[in-house]
C-alpha cells in the first residue's frame, strides 16, 4: 500500500520565515525501519523487521521491497550501501549476522556470524573501505568488528572499554557509531546509554551530562558536523518521549572533548539527526522531527510524525527519513 502525503510546514530561521516539505512517500507495511544508506543522490536503501530490505533508484521517489530469502524473522537494524548493487545489513540478535549483496539484493552472502549468547549488534558505519560495528557488551566490555574490504570479512576486535552494569547500546537508528577519517587509523567514535550513558573516543570513556539511570534512557545517535571536529549527539528516554531534557547534546572533539547543552531544545526523545548543511541539523524520533538553523543551538518542531533514522543525499539537496509501518518520507530544503 502506498500513499503520497505533502505537508507543508514552516519555521523560521531567525527574521525570515521559509517553507520545508515533507513527502511520505511510502507507508502502511507492517515494517519497523532503523536502517537507512543514502551512496548516491538517486540510491537509497532501508533495512527494518520481518526481514525486509527497500530501495530506491530515483532518489527516494518511489522503493522497491525485498524479502531476504532464509531471514524473513529477522530485523535488520542497519544497513550501509555502496551503490545500487552492493549494500551489507546486520541482522542484530543471537546469532548476530551481517549480509552482503552485490546484486542488488537478489543475493545475501553471510559475512559475519557469531552465535554467542548474549550477541546483540547495534550499529556500524563505513569510510571507504573500512568498516566498523558495535554490539552489547560481552564478558563486561564493549564488542567490536572491523573490515577493511568493504564488508567481505569482519574481525572482531578487543576493546578497552569496560561497560558499567546496565550500560549498552541503543539499536534505534545505527548512528551510534561514526569512523572519522577514511584510513586504516580511523577513529572510533562511539555512544552508550541505559543506566550510564558515555562516549568512547581516542582511548578514553567519558561520562555523558545526560539522564540516565533507566534502560530506555541516555544517548541514542551521532550527527557529525561536516567538518568532523564536532557534532551532536541524540536521545532521551524513549519510554517518555515528550520530556525534553537530554534530547540533544553539542560536543567538540577539538582541542580536548566538551559537551554544551541547545538553548532551545528539541521537543522530545530523538534517535537519529543528521547536519543538512554547515548550521542547518534534522533530528527525528518517535515525538516528531525538529530542525535546528543554528547548529543546534536553537530547535523548532516541524512535524508531528514519528520516524527512527534519517540521512541526507550527498548531493545536499534532500533528506530521508524511516520509521513504523514501513513509513519512508523525503525533507526537501
């Protein structure tokens, strides 16, 4: 079942008034999308529930559904594609697997497995050729997966990074996880929540001012700033998703780590946002989708509607976002 939805919305941007539009373009499947990869300004794919997998040829317009043979159980919670052929999800629960297509999705070949109990995938991202993915803490610390072949093979890889009891990674949007850099030394940036909430870079582990405390609380997402030297991390409590408080946070990373809270923050619980430009940042989550024009000093709530990941186009033209009941809409800007 499709729909076509135009909403036209506004908000201003300090003195000037500007119209944005949000287009649901696809809706009322009975499909959670989390994962969402945007390699060209025309290729979009999603990855949610049910073993589904969507994509997209004429820049979000219109996607086609996929079935994943011999996965129809499982949820796909991210995916990361290089072009219309080739894209890798990761199916998140015991055994955790990671899939990878180079047909465009008529084939999965199985890369990763690990049958652990307890395994539970979160999140990865891709710099080239070089791959990462995050999962829940194993034996007390965080686990971890690189690639450096775009996603053929995955070594695990042993982490620092002791996990508190109650601290893990929140599965919502796979944005949790950002590679800086496109080399073999990349950093890992990295965020968890539930009873603590901290980020993880260059070595060190450092406490998160946001509420925590609860399960469903703490950071959910990354938004890099272009320029990699800072960002915005996401969350709140998704069980409260009203309260505004430790829906955002701005850091730096440059010259030492600092967090400093929005002015105006976002209207409730967020689990992805992404930078539209250098000042203009999109956020979304189950209380609606706000944007910032100030770098995320400043947010107003431009929608109602619920979606769980967004990513921008890489031609900047146009956002998409995902959520509930195979919802897939476009932001124009």
């Amino acid at each position: 079942m499709k729909s076509l939805l135009i909403i036209c919305l506004f908000c201003f941007s300090f003195s000037s008034l500007f119209a944005q539009t949000v287009v649901v373009v696809e809706q009322g499947q009975k499909i959670s999308i989390r994962g969402l990869s945007m390699p060209s300004s025309s290729v979009v794919w999603a990855s949610g529930s049910n073993g589904m997998v969507a994509k997209s040829v004429d820049g979000g317009n219109s996607f086609r559904w996929i079935r994943v043979e011999g996965y129809a159980k499982r949820d796909f919670r991210d995916i990361e594609a290089f072009d219309s052929s080739t894209a890798i999800i990761m199916a998140v629960d015991t055994p955790a697997i990671i899939l990878k297509t180079t047909d465009g999705g008529k084939t999965w070949k199985k890369v990763f497995e690990d049958k652990r109990p307890g395994m539970f995938l979160d999140a990865m991202d891709f710099s080239g050729n070089n791959g990462v993915v995050i999962g829940d803490p194993i034996n007390g610390k965080a686990f971890m997966a690189v690639s450096n072949n775009r996603g053929d093979s995955w070594i695990p890889k042993e982490t620092p990074d002791s996990m508190m009891d109650g601290e893990a990674f929140f599965a919502s949007s796979g944005s949790n996880v950002k590679l800086l850099g496109t080399n073999r030394n990349a950093k890992t940036l990295f965020v968890s929540g539930g009873m603590q909430s901290r980020m993880f870079f260059n070595g060190n582990a450092i406490n998160l001012p946001l509420q925590s405390g609860r399960n469903s609380t703490g950071a959910n997402g990354l938004a890099l700033h272009p320029n990699q030297q800072k960002g915005i991390i996401i969350g709140g409590d998704f069980t409260n998703d009203k309260r505004k408080d430790s829906a955002a946070l701005l850091f730096s990373l440059y010259p030492k780590v600092t967090f400093s809270y929005p002015v105006t923050p976002p209207s409730g619980y967020k689990s992805a946002a992404v930078f539209l430009s250098k000042t203009s940042v999109l956020a979304c989550g189950t209380s609606g989708v706000d944007l910032s024009v100030d770098g995320g000093l400043n947010w107003e709530k431009i929608s109602e509607i619920g979606f769980h990941v967004a990513v921008k186009s890489p031609d900047g033209q146009y956002a998409i976002m995902a959520g509930s009941n195979g919802r897939i809409a476009k932001f124009q800007f």
